[in-house]
C-alpha cells in the first residue's frame, strides 16, 4: 500500500499548571496542549491550524482532503513536521487543485468550523449516496459508546478537547480514535488517517463528542460514511442536511440512552 | 448616544423535531436553530456566518469590530438583517479598515474559531493593558454562577450552543446573555451589544460556557475585560496568552467551584 514519506511528530498532549481553587489551595491542573502548526503545501503557506498536536501528519492530510485541494493520498509525496518552527511542509506530485479559486472562496465562508469551502461540499453533497445495506443493532451502538470510554485518556485528564472515533457497523469496535483541540481537526485527523491505512467509511460508524452542526454531517457524508453517533445534540441544519443525504444520526448517546434523528432503517432495536 | 438604523430580527431560537430514544418511542425534541447569514458591508460580500439569530445585528457588528475592520459604532451607518434570503447589509460612512489586507491574511489561519486575523491581533495584545484596580470577591463570583443558570433558557431545551455572559465586578449583575451555536458568535455579538449600548469592558467580567482557547482570551482583552470566567477548562495556548496579557482566567466554574490560573491578585477569597 501506498505511503508518503513521513514524520511521526506527536506533541505531549497535556501540560501540568499550578491553579487555585475555591478553598484557596495550590491544584496542579493538566491542561490541554495547544500549538500553532502553518501548513506549507510545496513551499506555498496555505493556513495556520490550531492543534493538540496528537497526529498532526494525518492531520494536515485529513484537512487538504476534506478541503478537497488533493483527490487521493498517492498525490502526496511527503509529509514533514517541524515543532521547532511549528511548520509542516507537504511536497505533492502535481501540485494543488483550484486552491487559488478555492483560497478566494473560503475568506466568505465561517462556522464555529474553519472557513470551509461550504457551497463546494453542499454541491458535491447533492451527488453522495450512502450505503442501505448495512445495519447498526442496538446492542453494537452501546458497545461501541462503552468502547470510546476507554479511548479517552486527554479529556479525562484536561478536558477541552473533542473526541472523534472511527468504528466498525458489524461489531463497534474502535478502529481509530483521535481528540483534539478543535472538533474539526479531530474529524479531518481521522480522515487522514482512513487514506493512509486505506480504510473506506461506507461499513463505519463515525462518533464525536462534539455537536452535530452543519459541517460536521457533510464532512461524515464526504467519507461516504452511514451512520453518525454524537454524545452532544444537534442543529437544525445538521439535521436539514443529515435528512437531505440521508444519514443515519444519532444524537445525547450516552451509556445506553440515544436519540435517533434521521434515516432511522439503519438502526436494528 | 449615537445608535445606527438597525433591523431587529431575531429568529426563533429552537425548532422541535421527532427523534426515537433508545426504547423505541418518538420524543419531541427541541433543537437550536442554525442560519447561514451572508453579510455585505456597502454591497461588498464579506462573509457567511452559521448562527442561532438571536442577535444578528448585534453579531455582525461585534464581528466587524472583532475583526478590526471598523473602529466605532460612529462609523456605522445602518445594519439591516433579511432572512428572507439569509443576509445582512451594513452601510458604513467611510468604508471598511484594509479590508483587502485582511481578506487575504484570513485565509491563512484558523482556530476552531473562525479564521480571525491572528498574527495582529497577538500584535496588538502586547499593548493592551488591563485595569487592575478592580477585584472581584468570591462571593459575587458565585453569585454571577447563579445568574447565569437563570439565563440559559436554549442550552436547558436544546444543548449544542454556547453561552457568553457579560457582568459587572462589583456586584455579579449580568448586563448581556447571548446564546448562539458558535462560540465566537456569542461573543462577538456581545462586543456588539457593548458598541450599541456604549458599556466599556473595563470593570466586567466576561463569561464563557466554551472553553478558554487562544481567540477566547484574545477577544476579552481586546475589549480590555480583566475577569475572563469559564464553565469549561482551557488550552496551553489560552492559558500562555491570559498570562502575558495579565487577564484573571477562572476555569471550571460551576456553583461554587473553581480554579483560578492567572493573575490572581484580582480575586478576594
């Protein structure tokens, strides 16, 4: 299988502060770490992103793929960090798709997200078809929301990161699970990762722990993936939008509680 | 006081739909709102923001101060919000600040906020100086904790929003509440409402459900508040820049718990 050459550059993930407390006393605290990293796509400066810093290579992967600037992972050269200067430089084999178009774009375009390029994804939305003919049982889902509690070391700790997990429809088991300081980082991690250990999203169960908002239903549709499961709520066009492709999602899942909102075939009692 | 002509749109905030719990029953649920508004400054495009609409007027122009790309509520002219086709048009008297400058510095970072102009706003942080005396009392602390339970009206029925608060030091008194599904929404909608009614930040807190992340605490000492209160935890980068800037940063607060990170000497236990 296909692999860029690559740096392998996880920050540590929590920083330990001194804090006062109501009752006056000294709590060394954990705290989330937080780094600029200034993405450098064949010696071009695309953006600066935010992160944890926990797997910033398919991190910066994810994010040039649900930007849609690259179509495959084999039009990746290499993908090299540096913390000492908090860049990461990607040398592609043809260079970028429409990113001055795109560049231009994205100054119009705002969530809590990252200026994504949101006509575009609404766009190609219209044209994804998900998979009908698998099936998540209740019993999975429940496991795989026991699964992810184990997967949560950073938040535990420090809290102010957002979890996101890949798991398989036929058993909930987590394939990946990466947390972050920005909910859309965690997602375009995760993304990086499918193409790097070549995993497709059409058997797979996405999980945040984030809020289910426009973006986050296009970005799962994007990676052809059936069934979205979130610990949080959701918003209207989250729910507009999961309706319109067709999405299974499910929000407030905790333990053995959920909320089914759309496409609910999927979803085995 | 000068006021610009203004629109008073507010959307409603929650809209309810069927979703099927766990035990296979169909539960009414309420769910927050979410709009794209396009805003135009003298016909020009500027940019799409996803929000509730609470407070539209309100949050285009804390978004234009925010920015840096006006100066004064005096430079602006009209606010006139059309959900009818999702826009907002303002009229300025003379026209936005370097607006193309910062057009193109924009698409070159971005937090899980909102594509913000960071590398000036970090310059301009270096000459911000916050009032220090001021101090806030526990007491009235737990007292601005309570108030703000009182006013979360959306997050208690819908989740998935943030909440910001603005309140007084001296007595705890919330002046401004803005719910809204971005958390920089919020607050930019609360530099708006400080604009509008002429309140300087200078002996308020400010209080955030969302985490304290680098723009967090850059938004709150660009409005010179010296209390930055947060329900949630906070990042290395938030914290590092609460400590150069000598913001007070509380964290965790919730009923009578806290923990104070920085520049302590504004809180009396």
């Amino acid at each position: 299988m296909y692999r860029p050459t690559m740096t392998s550059a996880a920050r540590p993930a929590t920083f330990t502060v001194g804090a006062i407390d109501e009752h006056g006393v000294m709590q060394p605290t954990p705290i989330a770490g937080e780094h600029p990293l200034t993405i450098y796509v064949d010696k071009r400066e695309i953006l600066t992103i935010m992160t944890l810093g926990a797997a910033p290579e398919a991190l910066v992967i994810g994010y040039l793929r649900n930007q849609r600037l690259i179509s495959s992972i084999e039009e990746v050269v290499s993908v090299q960090v540096d913390w000492e200067v908090n860049a990461c430089s990607v040398v592609t084999r043809n260079g970028l798709q429409n990113l001055d178009e795109k560049m231009a774009k994205r100054t119009k375009t705002t969530g809590c997200g990252e200026g994504t390029v949101f006509g575009d994804l609404m766009a190609e939305i219209d044209s994804v078809h998900l998979r009908d003919d698998v099936a998540l049982k209740q019993e999975t889902l429940f496991a795989m929301l026991n699964n992810v509690r184990i997967h949560e070391s950073i938040y535990k700790q420090a809290g102010a990161v957002h979890g996101c997990a890949l798991a398989r429809i036929k058993d909930g088991a987590i394939l990946t699970f990466v947390e972050d300081v920005g909910r859309h980082n965690a997602v375009d991690a995760i993304a990086g990762w499918m193409w790097l250990e070549g995993v497709s999203g059409d058997d797979k169960i996405f999980y945040t722990t984030g809020r289910l908002t426009s973006e986050m239903v296009i970005k799962a549709a994007q990676m052809r993936i059936p069934v979205l499961v979130s610990r949080s709520g959701l918003t209207q066009m989250g729910y507009s939008i999961a309706e319109q492709v067709g999405i299974t999602m499910i929000g407030r899942a905790v333990n053995k509680h959920y909320l089914l909102f759309t496409s609910a075939q999927r979803l085995r009692a």
